[in-house]
C-alpha cells in the first residue's frame, strides 16, 4: 500500500486567488486538508462562495472575497479582509489566470486585447497581490508566496503567443520578488503546471479545434486526454489536487530553504 506523508499547515492562514474554480480550487482543497483556514478571492463572488462551503466541509474556516486582481486597490481590499477575518495571512498562492481578452477561444490569432488583459491578470495579478501583502509578511518576518505560471512559460509557442509570454514574465517577476524579499523571511516560488482539465483547458479545446473540419473534430475531453497522450511523457493528466499538493509542500516549513524556483508539474513534458 502507498502511503503519503502529509506536510501539515496546521493554523496558517492562506489566500488563494482565482480561488473558486480549477486549480484555485484544488489549491483550496488541499491546504485546508493539511489545516489551513482558506480565503478564496476571486472575480466571481457566486463561485468563490460555494468553493469556500467545500473548505468548510472539510473543517477548516473560509472567506470569500470578491477580487479582481487586475486592480490594487482590489487587492489590498483582500489581504485587507483576511487579516480582519483571521488576524494574519501566512500564504498568497496568486493562481488567478486568464486565457486571453474577452471570448478569446474564438480566436487562433493574438489580438490586441489578449496581450493586454493576459498582461493584467496573469503578472500584474501576481505584482498586485504581492505588493498588498507584503508589508504585512515583512513585519511578521515570515511569509510563502506561490505563483502559478505555466509549462506554456518554458519556451514560445506558435498559436498562444501572449499567453506563454504572460507565463515567461510570472516566473521573471517571481525570481525578482524572491531577491527582494529574502531579507524579510518571504520565500517565492513558482508552479508550472502542464495539462489540467479545467474550464480553462475546455476553452483551449474549442479554440483548437475551431479550424478543423466538422469530421475531424472530437469531443474536447477527448481531444484534451489526446493531448496528454501525445505530450506527456508519463502519459497521464496532471490534476489541481497534483497542484495543491506541490503548493503545500512549498508553504510548508520543510521548504523553508527554496526560493526564487519555478517547479514544472507536467508529467515531463517538452510542449505545451
Ligand atoms: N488548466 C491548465 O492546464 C493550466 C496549465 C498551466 C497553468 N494554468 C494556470 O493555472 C491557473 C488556474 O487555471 P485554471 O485552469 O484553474 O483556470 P480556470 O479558468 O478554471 O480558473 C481561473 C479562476 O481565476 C478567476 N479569475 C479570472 N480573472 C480574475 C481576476 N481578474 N481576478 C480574480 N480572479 C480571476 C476565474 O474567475 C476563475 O475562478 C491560471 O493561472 C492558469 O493560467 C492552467
């Protein structure tokens, strides 16, 4: 029988931005499993509430936060709410991420508004939630701050090009938080995470197969378990539980020591 040693966060108090769905969510589950209590700040309040009934469920407090990352002065409202709520905020896993500008499946080509909005949320995201919190975790002299990038970071792609440059600037910005706030006891670390069926993954499927012939297009499930098949040298799905577990182990104290890192979660794969 396997057995897992479980890293515990016994008490510690984490934010998880875009929270309420995919791997925000899984995220969520998985500290509050190892003990954390769990705010879910995202842009959808409806969601977030019912992802904060799940950590519930599980025996751990949760607040919901209406956020959008995108703006500061949201995101100081949030590290705002958590610490009246819970008096201090241990861990920020900024996971919210976007694929593009509005309806951005519909395209195959970067416009102008998917450069700008994924600018926005995935490393502004990540800036915003930083600097809010910072001041907070500089004084306790102690804090983990994880970011989620993306395999699609590694290397340019040919089709999703604002996206994989997003990614490429979370993990730089990463590095960079991670020099200017090891003096204060912060660590920073980044996940790359690969193939994840999440609704984000169901958009990249339909944005994919838009150019293929009514006959040649499957359904995107299938489409996403052939990507897996053709990309990922262990040959399964990575999962958002896969992504929390990661997360706990790097919020954790045996991580104390790693910092400025971008892990990649992807089952070994080369492509995205
Ligand atoms: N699914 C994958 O295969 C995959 C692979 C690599 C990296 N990622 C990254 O993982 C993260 C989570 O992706 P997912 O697949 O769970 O996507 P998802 O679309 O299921 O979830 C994203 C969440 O972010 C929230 N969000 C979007 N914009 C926001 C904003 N401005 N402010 C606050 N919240 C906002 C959404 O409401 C949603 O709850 C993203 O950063 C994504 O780029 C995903």
């Amino acid at each position: 029988m396997r057995r897992e040693m479980a890293v515990q966060l016994t008490d510690r108090v984490a934010i998880v931005t875009g929270g309420a769905s995919g791997i925000g969510r899984g995220i969520a589950a998985v500290l509050a499993q190892r003990g954390a209590d769990v705010v879910i700040a995202d842009i959808d309040r409806g969601q977030a509430q019912e992802a904060c009934r799940a950590v519930e469920k599980l025996g751990r407090k949760a607040l919901a936060v209406e956020a959008d990352v995108t703006r500061r002065a949201s995101t100081d409202a949030m590290v705002s709410a958590a610490i009246s709520r819970f008096g201090k905020v241990d861990i920020l896993v900024n996971n919210a991420g976007v694929g593009g500008g509005k309806d951005w499946w519909t395209r195959t080509q970067s416009s102008g508004d998917d450069w700008d909005y994924t600018y926005a949320v995935n490393v502004m995201g990540i800036v915003h939630g930083v600097e809010s919190v910072q001041a907070h975790m500089k004084e306790r002299r102690s804090g983990k701050i994880i970011n989620i990038a993306s395999t699609a970071g590694r290397r340019g792609t040919t089709g999703f090009v604002h996206y994989s440059a997003s990614k490429a600037s979370a993990i730089n910005v990463s590095q960079a938080y991670a020099l200017r706030l090891a003096p204060y006891n912060i660590n920073v670390n980044c996940i790359c995470p690969g193939l994840l069926w999440t609704p984000l993954w169901e958009k990249i499927t339909e944005r994919r197969q838009s150019s293929l012939p009514p006959e040649q297009r499957v359904s995107p499930r299938e489409y996403f378990l052939q990507q897996v098949k053709a990309i990922v040298p262990l040959g399964r799905e990575q999962t958002p539980e896969d992504v929390g577990k990661l997360t706990a182990f790097l919020a954790s104290d045996i991580a104390h020591n790693i910092t400025g890192q971008s892990i990649n979660l992807n089952g070994g794969s080369y492509k995205n």
